[in-house]
C-alpha cells in the first residue's frame, strides 16, 4: 500500500504530512477496499495519533488522510476510540466490534463477520469465508449463503453423513441410527447393526411380519432392512424361516415354512387366527392328530383302537399288515392273527366257544374232532382226533372210523372187530366200519348173513344158528358139552338123514360111527369138511360135480362147492355169476364189471344185485330205457332223448366233425321254421305268408286254426289246383 507521511519538527509540517497520507487513503479507498481500510486505517491511526500528539506537544506523529481528513477523537462516534474526519469509526472502544461494513462501533458483529479480540478496545469484525453467510470464527459458520452447514460449522454442497438438508440451509441431524435421511422422520439407510424398517425408521429389532434382511450391509458397512415376511408368516427371521403364522395356517418344523396343512408326520396345534404350529408325532406314527393320538401308523407298528401305534395289538384285536392298523377279531374270538389262507385265524376264543383247526370260533366242533372245555368264560379248543377216526367225541371215544377200519363196541378204530362182532362198510367214506352184533345165538361170524360159530346150544349150518341140524346132517356137540362150538355135519355120501350120537367137534368123523340113514342121495359136494346137496352150496359158491363112479352108473363123486369168480356173490359156474357184490354190475356175459359195457345202463343201488340193462336200439349210450345220451347206427338223438333215423320237423341234424356215424344229434330249428338245413338255413315255415292265408279263407275258414302240417298240405293242393285252373283257362283262350 502506499501511504505518505510527513514529520518535521514544525507543526505544519505536521499537518500537511497527516493531511497527504489521509489525502493518499481516499484516493485509495475504493480502490483498497475495508479490509485495506481496517488495517491501513490502524496503521494511519498510529501514525495520526503520534503526529496529533506531537503537534499537541506531546512529540507524537500526526496521521493524515489523502483527502485531507485527520483525525479528530473529540469528533468520533459514541464508543469509537478513533474514527477518521466523516465520522467513521477506525477504532472501538467499550468492548464494541468495529462493523467494516459500516465503519461503526456495535455490540456484535452484522452477518457475514465473526468477531475478534478481547479487550475492551481492539475489537473488530473480520469477515466470514466468501459462502458463510453467518459465521463464528473463520472455520465455524453458523450459516450459508447459498450451500449446506454441516454441524462442523462447514458449508458444502450436501450435508454430511448422517445429516440431512433443511429447509433453512442448515444440515440438522438424522434420527437414532441413520447414516443418510431426507428428514428428521424418513431415514434412507441405518447404521450397522441397525434396520430400516418400511415407515424408514432405524430399528435393532423388526416389528413382528419383518425379519432382519442384511444383503449388502457388510459391503456397504451400513445397517440392514426389515423385509417383510411371506404373507401367511406373522415372525420370521429370514424370507425362508418362518418362526410365527397367520392366517390360520400351521409353522412347518421341517421347513420353517407356513403351511395350510401339516404333512404327514405332523400333526396341528391350535386353530386360531395366528400362532398355529406342526409339531413331529410320535416316531411310530406316520399321520396323527395329537401327540397321543395317531391316525395312520409307520412301518412295523399298527393302529390300536385307543389310536396309539403299536407293534402288536391288544387282546381282541389282530395286526392287519395292509392297512397297519388293529383290526377286531371275529365275533366269540378273543384273540387272533391275520392268516395266509383265511384273512384272520382266531388263537383263543372267549364266550364258550371253541376253537376250530381253521382259526374259527364256533358252537361244535367239525367232523375230525373233538371240544376241549375252556377255563371260565374262556372258550375251548377243537381237539383232533385220533388219526384212525374220522368223527369222535373224545381221545379215547370215537364215533366214526377212517377207511379199513371199524368202529369196535369200546369206541375204538381197529382193523378186526372183536368175537361176536362183524364188520359193515369200512371201503370208502361214504359208510365208515363199524363193528356189528353177530345175530342172535351167534358167538363169532363173517358177515350178518354168516355165523362162524353158535352159542346157547345152537348148531352152526350154513353160516346158521338152529335149534337141531336139518336132513342130510347131524349135529357135533363141544368136547365140554358148552354152550358155544356146536354144528351140523354133513350125513355121508348117499345119508339123506343121519344121526352120530358119539360125534364130537374138533374129531374126524369115524367110520364106526352110529348112524341112522333115512334115505340115500346122490349128487352132493363138499364144502368146509360138509357135504351139501346142490342146491344148498353156501353163497359164494357153485356146485362142481364129480366124477361118476364106474361101478354105480349115475352116482357121481368128489363134487365140491367152489369158490365164485370174484365179486361174484352167487354163480352158476366159474364163467356164470348170478349176482354180483362190492358194486358191481351183472353184465350180459354174466360177469361182474365195475361199470356197464357200451350199449347198457346200470340197474340198483345196494352193494349186492346190481345188473345192466341194454339201452333201447341204435342207442350206445344211456341212463334208462327211456333216456338216451348217444346214438349210433346213423340214428339221431331227438329232443326226448330217443334215437330215430330222422329228426322231427322244427329240427336240424347235426353229425360229428369226424362224419362218425355215432353220436349224431337233432337241433332245434330258429322260430316259426318247420324244416331247415342248419340253425339259421330255414327251407320251409310253419305258416304261409298273410297272401296265401287270404286266398283259402273262402274255402277252409280260419287257416289259423288248421294244425300246420294240415294246413301245409292243403295250401300246395289248392295253390297246384289254382294254377292248373288258371293254365286250363289261359290255353281255352289260345285256341279260340
């Protein structure tokens, strides 16, 4: 800067040097500026008051302004300790701020300034930085011009972080835990560890429906979100956990998922609006409803009927491996088990039923078996029976025998039957054995019909107990005279009556013997040590004549009773049966066959007597006389079962595939059809077509009532009769 001063020792010169320099100042005030004003007009204070005081005597330089002003104190404003000639201030006093703006004294600095010093004079506003509008000091500014203060009293052209712009140009203070907000209420992010919820608050818990979301936080180093929760979901600590639902809907243990049902394995707690959970059933269930209450079961365990899973299931029920549930056993069974065969075999009956072999609870037992009496209401067990019965009423009393075997008086299975007893049926099933009483007086025999030995002094003749042997024999009493053992023996050859006081059973006949002969017979045979006449070989037997003795013509001897072919029960000769026996049927040739031959039928039920008898003719199979099965000879089986050389009318005949002459058949021809050649080839009808019925109206009256063969006949005649009429007449024409 430039400033002129003058010092003389004379007190003009005084004046005219503060009179330059205050003279140099105007001039360059407009130029210089306040800032040159405030700090030259100190400096030209100084000087003014050195000179002011040097003229004043007290040897001090006086200060002059360029345009001539000094200064003068006595004309300063109040509080202005130096001020130049126009009356602005250059030097305050009573602690005031020099405004430079203004060249006052004030009690603060104007906006734009900020005050200094701090004495009671020398105070002075220095102005603020160029974009502080009011400021503190040089780096506190208090407010803007047009830029943000941040809170270090700084302006810039945004507000720092956690700060945000107000509306009066001031960065004010984000809410708790904001790092950036666009006012005091919304917040933009949070600060780490904090989440910015929707209302854009910064909270360290979410509200219930929110979860703590930190994608991206830790990159940014700022807080996280609170995102909302999945729409059924009321808690959550991530999109995919749910830890609370709503809606009535069920929190999923295995996924943490809210879910509208539990699945299986889970079953549902509560049924309100929030709040439900699944929770894990037992490990033996697969579907339940509580934790003590199943519906469907795991493998290996089954549904009792208390709804628990078990791996056996309580007394009255059984295991069903389909459905793995407990289900009742059967009415009367007490305990029981699912079967392979059956669905469920019963193990123990209640109620005083019995257990059958099939797992079944009845009242009786089946044939085979036998009750065995339960404990209490317990019931009992079907026992089975001896492996020689086929019925019985206990282990030791049976009441119906197996196959060759009888049943014994003792109720017992035996091969023989005891002495005094004979066997009946025992071939098939269809008559068990049973042991039989021999007949009255009968100590021991073969069959009903047979007695083997007599008792209560009977003889024994013929398989017969009698009172005394008949002609031709005598009777042997026992060797103790008892009651059993008697019989008749044959008189010998030509003895037509005899009698041996001395003869004794168990001895040969001797020769000496006493014997009183009526009569002489020719022609007997021998049998069991007998002779029998010929007519009285026992059944079973034929007469088998002898030789004839040389010496007596016509006396023949050593004839014996043979044996009948088998199943044979009488015959005439060894090639001739007369009656059969064992089921058997008499044939044509007089022989016993198990079945009939082609061509017969079988006649009688019983064991013995049973014969065949020839079908009626061209018939190779029937079952009666009456009742044809196969035809032969050509002939045809009609519709009632007899063979004819042609079918009836309405029938077709029908041949085997082979063209056999055998088992050819008639069928029935298909509705109205009088004659045809197959079902459905029809070659004539049971009634004439409606035009012909109308022609012979006239002269028979009503066709319908005409049996069809009539009606048949009479139509051809009349129709042949109609034609030759009409021919007749047409020729007559011609020949006119």
């Amino acid at each position: 800067m430039l400033v002129c001063l003058f010092h003389g020792s004379t007190h003009m010169a005084r004046l005219g040097a503060s009179f330059l320099a205050f003279f140099t100042l105007s001039l360059l005030r407009p130029t210089c500026g306040r800032s040159f004003m405030s700090t030259g007009a100190s400096r030209v204070d100084k000087d003014l008051r050195k000179n002011h005081l040097a003229s004043a005597g007290r040897s001090e330089d006086v200060f002059i302004f360029a345009d001539g002003r000094s200064l003068d104190d006595s004309d300063c404003p109040p509080n202005c300790l130096k001020c130049s000639t126009n009356g602005e201030c250059l030097h305050c006093a009573n602690s005031k701020y020099l405004n430079p703006s203004k060249w006052t004294c004030e009690d603060m600095c104007p906006d734009g300034y900020y005050p200094e010093g701090t004495g009671t004079s020398n105070r002075t506003c220095t102005q603020c930085a160029s974009d502080c509008a009011i400021c503190l000091s040089p780096a506190k500014c208090v407010q803007c011009q047009s830029k943000y203060l941040s809170p270090a009293g700084v302006c810039g052209s945004s507000c720092p972080s956690g700060y945000y712009a107000h509306t009066e140009g001031t960065c004010r203070s984000c809410p708790t835990r904001c790092v950036s907000c666009s006012d005091w209420h919304h917040c933009d992010t949070c600060v780490p560890g904090a989440y910015l919820t929707p209302n854009r608050t910064c909270v360290v818990d979410c509200d219930d429906g929110y979860y703590k979301d930190d994608t991206g936080a830790s990159e940014k180093e700022t807080g996280g979100v609170c995102t909302q929760c999945q729409e059924t979901c009321s808690k959550c600590i991530s999109h995919d956990v749910c830890t609370e639902c709503r809606k009535k809907t069920y929190l999923s243990p295995t996924d943490n998922m809210c879910r509208s049902t539990c699945g299986d394995g889970f079953y549902q707690r509560g049924a309100d609006e929030i709040g439900n959970t699944c929770h894990e059933c037992p490990d033996s269930c697969r579907i339940c409803t509580s934790s003590s209450a199943c519906s469907s079961c795991s493998e290996g365990y089954f549904l009792t009927p208390d709804s628990a899973c078990d791996t056996e299931c309580p007394d009255g029920f059984y295991a069903n491996s389909t459905l793995r549930s407990c289900q009742p056993c059967p009415a009367g069974c007490g305990k029981c088990t699912a079967g392979l065969v059956s669905p469920v075999v019963c193990l123990e009956c209640i109620d005083y039923n019995l257990l059958s072999h099939r797992g079944e609870c009845t009242r009786t037992c089946p044939e085979g078996y036998y009750p065995q009496a339960g404990n209490g209401h317990l019931g009992g067990v079907c026992v089975i029976c001896d492996p020689s019965c086929i019925a019985c009423q206990s282990r030791e009393e049976c009441t119906k025998c197996n196959m060759l075997l009888y049943l014994t008086p003792e109720a017992k299975c035996e091969m023989e039957c005891p002495r005094g007893w004979t066997w009946r049926g025992g071939l098939d099933l269809k008559e068990p054995g049973v042991c039989m009483p021999c007949g009255d007086n009968c100590a021991a025999c073969q069959t009903l019909e047979v007695c083997d030995v007599c008792k209560n002094r009977r003889y024994l003749h013929q398989g017969r107990c009698v009172k005394s042997c008949p002609a031709r024999f005598y009777g042997l009493t026992a060797p103790s005279q008892g009651e059993e053992g008697r019989l008749c023996r044959n008189c010998r050859v030509n003895d037509y009556e005899c009698f041996s006081p001395n003869a004794i059973v168990g001895k040969d006949p001797d020769p000496m013997l006493t014997v009183i002969a009526k009569s002489r017979q020719n022609d007997y045979y021998l049998y069991g040590g007998a002779c029998h006449p010929k007519a009285l070989c026992p059944v079973g037997t034929y007469p088998r004549r002898g030789e004839e003795t040389p010496s007596w013509p016509g006396n023949f001897i050593g004839g014996i009773c043979e044996d009948c072919p088998h199943n044979c029960l009488s015959c005439s000769s060894p090639l001739r049966c007369t009656t059969c026996r064992r089921n058997t049927y008499l044939t044509l040739d007089m022989s016993c066959q198990e079945n009939c031959p082609v061509g017969f039928f079988g006649v009688g039920t019983a064991e013995t007597g049973r014969t065949c008898q020839p079908c009626s003719a061209n018939c190779s199979a029937c079952q009666s006389q009456a009742f044809c099965t196969k035809c032969t000879n050509g002939t045809f089986l009609t519709a009632d079962f007899s063979c004819e050389a042609q079918c009836p009318e309405g029938f077709y005949s029908r041949s085997p595939a082979d063209g056999s002459l055998d088992g050819r058949a008639c069928e029935k021809c298909l509705g109205d059809c009088l004659t045809c050649e197959t079902r459905f080839y029809c070659t004539k009808c049971n009634v004439l077509p409606q035009v012909c019925k109308s022609l012979f109206m006239s002269s028979v009256g009503d066709v319908n009532t005409l049996p069809p063969q009539t009606f048949h006949d009479f139509a051809i005649t009349w129709l042949f009769a109609f034609c030759f009429a009409r021919l007749f007449a047409w020729s007559c024409c011609l020949a006119a």
